[in-house]
C-alpha cells in the first residue's frame, strides 16, 4: 500500500493518520486488553469517500477494520494490518420523517444523542443497549439487545433500510421505508449482526414509536438467585408486560452502589429483580405493576416496592447500567454475554454456582433475565496471567458447553469478535458456518472486511 494514495482519497491530514501515530484506542475495543496494528486510520465523512477507500483496499487486497463508537467487548475492533476506517465523523440525522415515522441517519450518530433528540419531539426509538455513548452504526453491526428487549425487541426489529458500501466499492440500498418487505432474500438482514465482516454501513433508515406518556419502576428482593430467576419465569408468564426484566446479586448491587455513589432501594436480601413499564396511563400501568407484584411474591420475594419518581427511577437504573465498569473496576474480568431458553435461567445459574466451588473462581452474574440474556462476569482477582489465561479457558469452555446443553447461544447482544470466535466455532454446526463462510466470499471475495472475526 502506498500512503501517498489514501491522501488522494481523504487530503485532509487530520482524518488520515499514519500507523506509527494511531492513538491506541483507535487499536482495540471498550476492554483496551488487546491491541492490533494498522498501516492508516480513516475518519471519512460521506460515503462516496467510504466507496473510494474500499475500492482502493479490495484491489490490493488490503483488510479493512470498521468502527464506530468503539464499545464493544469482544475485540472486534482490533485490526490486524492494513485500515481503520472509523465512522464516528460520519454523525449527521439526515431526516426525522413524522409522516413514515423513520428517522434516516448516519452510522457515527450516538445512541444517547438521538433518542434525546427524537423524545423531545414525542417520538422514541426503544433498542436500548447499557453503553449509550455506542453508535447507530455499531449497534446495527452487533445487533445491539439491551434493557426493553422484552417488550420492543431488539436493534434489528428498527432496521427497515441500510445503505452499504459493499468490498469492492459499490454503493448499495438495502429494505426501504416500506413497514413490510417480503421480495427477495432479506440481505439487509444479513449485514444486521455481522460485525463489520460483510459491508460497511453508510446510512439508516430507522423504525420509530410514539414516546409512552408514562413509565414505572419496581424492585423486588429474593432471599437467593434461584428465587429470583423463577420470579422471571412468573413475570413473563404474567399479564403484566413488561418493558424491561432485569436481575442482580446482592453482591454487584453493592459494586454498582460503589461505583455510581447511589442507593438501591432496597437492602438486605440477596438477589433482586427489577423491571420497568411503561404506557399512557397511571392505572393501567399500575394495575400491570400489581400483576408483577402477585408474580414475585408467589415466587418467594420478601419485599417489593414501586418508584414513580422519576430521579429514583433513573438512579436505580444507572446503578445496573454501570454494573459492567463497576466489576471491571474492581478486577480484571471476562464478559460473558450467554442467552439461554427463559426457562433455562435458573439451571444456568445453578450451574456457575457448581461451578464457581468447583475452580475457586469468583463469577458474579446479572443481565437481561426477560429474554434469558445473562451477563456473567468472571473474576481474575490476583492471579498471575498464565493462571488466569488457563483457569478462565477452563470454566469458558465449561459455561459455553452448558449453554449448548440448555438449548442457549454463546452471545445474545455482544457479538462473537475475536474473545468468543474459538468458544463459538467449537459450539456451533460446522454446516452453518460453512454457509457463513459462503455468504462472506458472496460479498467480500477477497476477504478484506474484518478477517478472522466471529465466524470468518
Ligand atoms: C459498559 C458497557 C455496557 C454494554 N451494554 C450492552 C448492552 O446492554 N447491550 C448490548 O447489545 N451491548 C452492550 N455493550 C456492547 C456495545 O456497546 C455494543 O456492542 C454496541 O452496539 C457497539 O457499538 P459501537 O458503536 O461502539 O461499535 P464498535 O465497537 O465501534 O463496533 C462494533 C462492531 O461493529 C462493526 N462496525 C462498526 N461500525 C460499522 C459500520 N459503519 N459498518 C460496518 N460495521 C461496523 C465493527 O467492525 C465491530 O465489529 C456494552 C458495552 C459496554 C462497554
């Protein structure tokens, strides 16, 4: 590759860095333990100068890294050789369509900053992930989950078009504003969830809601975590529906406390649910909330309460939101990011207990108990870093085969990257990711977009 020509495409020196001045985090993801190398990093601004670069790299077969907010924490991020592009200048809300109730944008728009935008102006875009400084971009390349996956689904369920700019530099419309799509293969379904390995996403065109009037919070307390995952099962179970359904271990609630310098409103019990509803009226929602009650409580809750202030809502909501930074601030951890069938939670819970005495290895979990997505955190404490590399290899390929036994998948919303590629490829059918393989040499031949990452 020769510098000299990139400068062609992006003259400006500050969106074009040489490899020897990349600043590290342009190197790696949210964890910053790994750290790759690159010849050039990108920051383009239209998708014209997207479909130059790519063109220019699948000529000369030069691989090409995508990122956007950089959160992720599955190494995804991390190039080996060749470009960076980083889609973060690429920012702009191209349109708010009341009429189609769409929004068009471009892939480095901050979640935070649009949802903040479209309630001001009554509307509502649900997906939801903890890491709001994530990008639009990103979360459709990971198939972002998050906390009101329950009610309103996930990141894909919001996708109705995407342009891409495909390997070999063509620019390409996939879906449109059309609410049903039935023509064809889906092939915007397929670049949803595929991190960076199949095109590069230049524009969006997002499925809005009407913002509901109102929303409450509820904690309930447990004497113990199986308790509480079988108070999950009753909530859904319930007609009380949900927005978000989350569980915690007394254990991290204390981290969190820590961490954020805010109260849990209660203590003194061992494991906790908490959920939120919302909707356009008082009553209802709180006729919902007392179905939730009557759930928690036949499934052994000692104590409930309900938060229709506002400020205390949204501190107990930053108290789980900050739960991942809390633990990592504590040690050196592994993310884990499982999704079991619902009413699998508790066997996987049970499970890491076993398994926990078994190694001797601290493992604290909480996550998205509503569709079975649990976050478990393991634990290095002050081993040194051969131990811990083999120790954590050993109960990995334990938790991820027990996964596999219970019906579940080794990522429900983090995607695979590179720190779940091994523990995936042995669990999953050597056919399908044969098709992987094959739909990825369809759209990028020579292999150039984010090689060995996930199933590639
Ligand atoms: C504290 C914390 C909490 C989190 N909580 C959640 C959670 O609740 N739910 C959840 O789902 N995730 C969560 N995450 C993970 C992370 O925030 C998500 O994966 C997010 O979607 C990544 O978005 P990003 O903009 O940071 O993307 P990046 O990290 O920049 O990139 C992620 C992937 O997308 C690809 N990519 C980025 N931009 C493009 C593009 N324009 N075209 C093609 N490919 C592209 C990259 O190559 C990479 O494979 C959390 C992370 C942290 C640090």
């Amino acid at each position: 590759m020769r510098y000299k020509d990139l400068t062609k495409i992006i003259p400006d020196t500050e969106r074009l860095i040489p490899g020897d001045r990349i600043e590290g985090k342009y190197l790696s993801d949210a964890l910053g333990r790994s750290r790759g190398v690159a010849s050039a990093l990108l920051f383009p601004l239209t998708s014209e100068e997207v479909r130059l670069i790519a063109a220019y790299a699948n000529e000369r077969a030069i691989p090409i890294t995508a990122r956007s907010g950089g959160t992720n924490l599955t190494g995804s991020t991390v190039p080996h050789g060749g470009l960076v592009i980083d889609f973060s200048r690429m920012n702009r809300i191209l349109e708010i369509d009341r009429e189609t109730l769409t929004a068009t944008v471009e892939p480095g728009v901050v979640l935070a900053d649009f949802q903040g935008l479209l309630e001001a102006q009554g509307l509502f875009y649900p997906p939801d992930p903890g890491e709001k400084t994530s990008t639009i971009g990103g979360n459709i390349a990971t198939n972002a989950g998050g906390m009101r996956a329950v009610k309103y689904g996930v990141t894909r369920d919001y996708v109705r078009a995407l342009e891409i700019v495909t390997a070999d530099g063509k620019i390409l419309w996939l879906g449109g504003k059309t609410v049903k799509d039935a023509s064809g293969l889906s092939l915007k379904n397929l670049i949803i969830g595929s991190e960076g390995t199949l095109a590069l996403i230049t524009k969006i065109v997002l499925k809005l809601i009407p913002l509901p009037a109102k929303t409450i919070a509820a904690v309930a307390a447990f004497p113990n975590l199986d308790r509480a995952a079988a108070g999950v099962n009753r909530i859904i179970m319930s007609a009380s529906g949900p927005t978000s359904v989350e569980f915690l271990e007394r254990e991290v609630v204390k981290l969190g406390e820590r961490f954020s310098g805010l109260s849990f409103p209660l203590d003194k019990h061992e494991a906790f649910i908490i959920a939120s509803f919302d909707g356009g009226d008082d009553d209802e929602i709180l006729q919902r909330v007392s179905l939730i009650e009557q759930a928690v409580r036949s499934a052994g809750a000692e104590d409930f309460a309900v938060l229709e202030d506002t400020q205390a809502q949204a501190d107990m909501w930053r108290i789980r939101g900050c739960l991942v930074k809390a633990v990592e601030a504590v040690s050196e951890q592994e993310p884990m990011d499982i999704v079991v069938p619902i009413n699998k939670i508790s066997d996987f819970i049970a499970y890491t207990h076993e398994l926990e005495a078994e190694s001797g290895i601290r493992m604290v979990s909480f996550g998205h108990a509503g569709d079975g997505n649990i976050h478990l955190c393991i634990i290095r404490g002050d081993r040194e870093q051969n131990l811990w590399e083999e120790a954590l290899d050993r109960v990995m390929t334990k938790l991820y085969r027990k996964t596999a036994d219970l019906g579940g998948l080794v990522s429900g919303e983090h995607g695979i990257g590179i720190a779940k590629r091994s523990y995936y490829l042995a669990n999953a059918a050597p056919e399908s990711i044969a098709l992987m393989r094959a739909v990825k040499s369809a759209f990028d031949p020579n292999n150039i977009l984010n090689p060995g990452k996930s199933y590639s």
